[in-house]
C-alpha cells in the first residue's frame, strides 16, 4: 500500500517573498494609505536591527503586514498590541463600525481573528508577538529599548496621550516615533494624534522629518547630537 506522504503542506510565509505582500495588504481590512504603508516598511527596514519594533493599533492587520515584512527581513520582531475592541468610532452605530468584526457570541467587537489570519497569510508567525491588552496594561513592566514605536491606537486626547507617555520613553537613541492620522486642520479630523506629535517635537529629543500623507515621522536624536537651534554659550 502507497503510505501517506509525511511532507505537510507548505505554510504561508514558505510561499511569500520578503517583500510586503501588496494583494494581501490590499485585502486587509484597515485605515492605512500605500503610500503611508510603505514609508512604514522603508523606515522599520532601516531600524529594525538596532531593536524590536512596537505598534500600538493593529486593528485586522494592515499596518502589522508593512511593519512585519520589514522585520522579518532583519530577523527582528515586532510585539502588536491591541485590546482588538475596537476604538470608539468602531464600535456599532459608529462611523467605523464593520459588521464583520462583531462577534455575536460575545456581543462585541473583536477583530484579533481577522488580525491572526492576516499574519498567517502573510507568513508573519515567526515574526510579529500580538499583544492583546490595552497599550497602558502592556507597558506597566515593559523594559525593552525599542527601536520604532508606531501609535495608531484610540483617537481620543486621553487615548493618544497614553500611548505617548505609556512608550515613548523606550524609543532607543537612533529609533523612531511614528504617529498616523495627524491633521493640522480640525476639520479634516481629530486632533489628539497632532497634539501627541507637537508634545514630541516640542520635547527636544526627536529630529522632525518630512510626513508622508498623514503619517509623523520623527527620529530620537543619537546621543552626542544637537538639535540646530541649541543655545551656544
Ligand atoms: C485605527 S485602528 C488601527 C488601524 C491599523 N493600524 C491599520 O493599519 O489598519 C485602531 C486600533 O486601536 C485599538 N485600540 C484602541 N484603543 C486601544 C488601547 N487603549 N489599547 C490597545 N489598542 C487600542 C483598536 O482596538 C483598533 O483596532
């Protein structure tokens, strides 16, 4: 009798290339522009090895596909921490709501296991830890230098302004604070990310580079590096 073969199937991530995984990020539910996406994965390409990488906001898994396919180019790692509860304008009756993270049987939103298909899909198991916790609850013993802290979490002052103080104390000298949907204009959106963006800028300790589309870039200054406008005596 022709015995069974012992080889498994192939797993997701023998099948993908390095690169982000385009038609899968572009069946990926989520609130991330290509452009944004990209400067994302350019940006962890460039910093992951110094450290692992931090996003706070993995929703179903957009920009952990961009932020994951760049450390797993540099073996790094990248923890994901999300409540998966969805943020207020998610939840149902709400301007963001999407049916199909309901779960019926808890009676609440719950998009982890959108988000944990989308990391088998895109072969990120080995890379990418999911953290599922409010962002203040995984950073109470956090004690990891991180090389880029990515916040797209709730959008409320009181949100935001947790996710800044909660982490930005960890971004190691030479790594990033990314910060998504800043609007300079109220009425294009919400203020609380351009508010938590400015603290940063104001504080001295980030180098500001060019946005891309709503995303804040900015870079802790090295240790030996000035900013230009330091007083000489
Ligand atoms: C705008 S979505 C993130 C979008 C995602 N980055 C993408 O690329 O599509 C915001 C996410 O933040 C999560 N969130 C909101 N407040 C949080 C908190 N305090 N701690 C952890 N996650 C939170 C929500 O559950 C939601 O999934």
């Amino acid at each position: 009798m022709k015995s069974k073969s012992l080889i498994p199937n192939k797993r997701p991530d023998e099948n993908s290339n390095k690169r982000p995984d385009e038609k899968l990020i572009d069946r990926t539910k989520g609130f991330l522009d290509k452009e944004e996406g990209l400067r994302l994965y350019q940006i962890t390409l460039e910093v992951s090895s110094l450290g692992p990488c931090l996003e706070i906001g993995s929703y179903c898994g957009k920009s952990t596909l961009y932020l994951g396919a760049a450390c797993r180019e540099n073996n790094s790692t990248l923890f994901a921490v999300d409540h998966h509860s969805g943020s207020e304008e998610q939840q149902p009756g709400e301007g963001y709501f999407d049916p199909e993270t309901y779960d019926i049987r808890q009676g609440r939103m719950d998009t982890y296991p959108l988000f944990r298909k989308a990391l088998i899909d895109g072969g990120l198991e080995d890379t990418v830890v999911p953290i599922l916790a409010k962002s203040e609850v995984a950073a109470r013993h956090w004690a990891t230098p991180l090389s880029l802290v990515f916040i797209d979490g709730g959008h409320t002052f009181k949100a935001a302004y947790t996710d800044y103080n909660s982490w930005v104390g960890h971004i190691a000298p030479g790594g990033y604070l990314l910060i998504h949907d800043i609007f300079k204009n109220s009425e294009e959106g919400g203020q609380a990310p351009h508010y938590i963006y400015k603290l940063a800028a104001a504080s001295g300790l980030f180098q500001v580079l060019p946005m891309t589309k709503t995303l804040g870039v900015l870079k802790r200054r090295p240790c030996g590096e000035f900013p230009d406008d330091l007083p000489v005596i």
